[in-house]
C-alpha cells in the first residue's frame, strides 16, 4: 500500500499527494488528467519505476480531485498549477525534474517552465491535452449549450460513462492559460505518446506542444490501437521504456 500525505495550504484546503523521497535525484513529477486521481495504473506504476530506478517521485491530487478537498466546479487551470508549484517547491526542492503530464496534467506540466526552468531536464507527455477547453469542448458547444452555460455559469457534459460540470469560470480561466503560442529554448528531451486511437483527444496536440521546444531533442510515439489513457500493461510498457530513455 502506498501512503498518502496531505499539504494543508489552508484552513479549508487540503491536498493529498504521493511522494518518495530520494538525495539528490532526479525526480519523476507524474500530473494526471482532468477529473482524474492517484488511484488509476499510470502514478502507481511510474512510482514504482522510480523506486526501482532510484529516483525521486511526486504526484499530487489537484483541488476538487481525488480525496483533496475542495470543489471541483471551484477548480481551474492557474489554481491547479499552483498547487502543483507548491508542491513541486516543497518536495522537489532544487533536485532536478522530469516531467510526466497526463491529458490535462501536459498542460500544467507546460505551465511549471515558468517556475523551473532550471531544473526540468525531461518532460513525457501522455494523450496530451494543451488548451483543450477551448478547443475541445467550448469551440464544439452548440448554441444552445453556450447560452446555457453562460446563463448558469455550468453545464453537465456527458462524455462516456462519465458526467463533466463544466463551469463557465474554468472555461474563462483556460483562455488565460494559453501556451502553444510560447517558445522554450532550453536543451531538454522531450516526448510526446499518443494512442493511435485517441478519442478524446486528436495527435495534433501533442505535435502542437514538440513545436513549442526549439532546442529539445523532441520525439512523438504513436501508439498503435492505443487509446486516450494507455493504461494496459503492454501501453504502460511502452510509457516506461520511452521514460528510461530520456533519462538516460
């Protein structure tokens, strides 16, 4: 069983997150997906891979997920990269970062260059969704929807199985967080893996996130039949071989 901490970052707010604290290593950041948590394949399995590999590990639940308290609807892109920063500073310290963003958490991996630049030497992108409220699902909502979300300031999206509130803040706050329009310089490697099969999410988007790295050694894996969570252990498997190579 792996056990969870909690940051408390005030009197009404708490977060909970994984860790494994290693000297002086490299760290492994795992950030999940939109109204996803720590209980799924993916940050049990790149746990368990930096253990073996002796690195460090961090994976947070944001605010409104998972057993971190707080609201979902309440919730946004700049506040969960915020947890996410704060997170990063108290248990990353100053070691060195690879960053593994799931969906949505490729999008708030993007917005930690801000903060640690320095530090990043490797960044995995999984299904990777920049900007995706835009133009995912504002772009996609007909009129009808539009005027209902900007009349109640939320909307009930079925996708699947699953029930997404979508809160016209969260869309405002997305158009604030644009970042496929950036450019870094740094020299890091940087990999983007996407199921062939995506149906949530189009490949453009993750050649949208190699174009933002001019100086990176940038590299996209499509995986054949793979699907938007590539969660199965043969996809799982090629997550961690492509991991290994950017830190060797």
């Amino acid at each position: 069983m792996n056990k969870f901490n909690y940051l408390k970052l005030n009197k009404a707010k708490k977060i909970r997150y994984l860790k494994y604290t290693q000297k002086n290593a490299t760290y492994i950041v795992f950030l999940h997906g939109f109204m996803s948590d720590l209980e799924g394949k993916k940050p049990k399995t790149f746990l368990n891979f930096a253990k073996k590999n002796k690195l460090g590990f961090l994976a947070l639940e944001y605010s409104g997920h998972g057993k971190s308290s707080g609201k979902f609807t309440n919730g946004n892109i700049s506040k969960w990269s915020k947890e996410t920063t704060i997170l990063i500073k108290k248990v990353v310290k100053n070691n060195k970062i690879i960053l593994v963003g799931s969906s949505m958490g490729a999008w708030i991996s993007l917005n930690q260059f801000k903060f640690f630049k320095k530090q990043i030497v490797g960044f995995l992108g999984i299904g990777s969704a920049p900007q995706f409220l835009e133009s995912l699902m504002w772009n996609k909502f007909s009129k009808k929807m539009k005027k209902e979300i900007v009349k109640n300031g939320i909307i009930n999206l079925k996708y699947g199985n699953y029930d997404y509130p979508i809160s016209l803040q969260l869309i405002k706050d997305g158009r604030k967080n644009k970042v496929l329009h950036k450019k870094i310089y740094n020299k890091l490697k940087v990999t983007m893996i996407h199921g062939q099969k995506d149906e949530s999410v189009p490949v453009i988007y993750s050649k949208k996130i190699l174009k933002i790295f001019v100086n990176s050694e940038n590299k996209l894996v499509i995986v054949k039949n793979g699907d938007h969570s590539l969660s199965s252990p043969k996809w799982l498997k090629i997550l961690k071989k492509e991991l290994k190579k950017i830190i060797n």
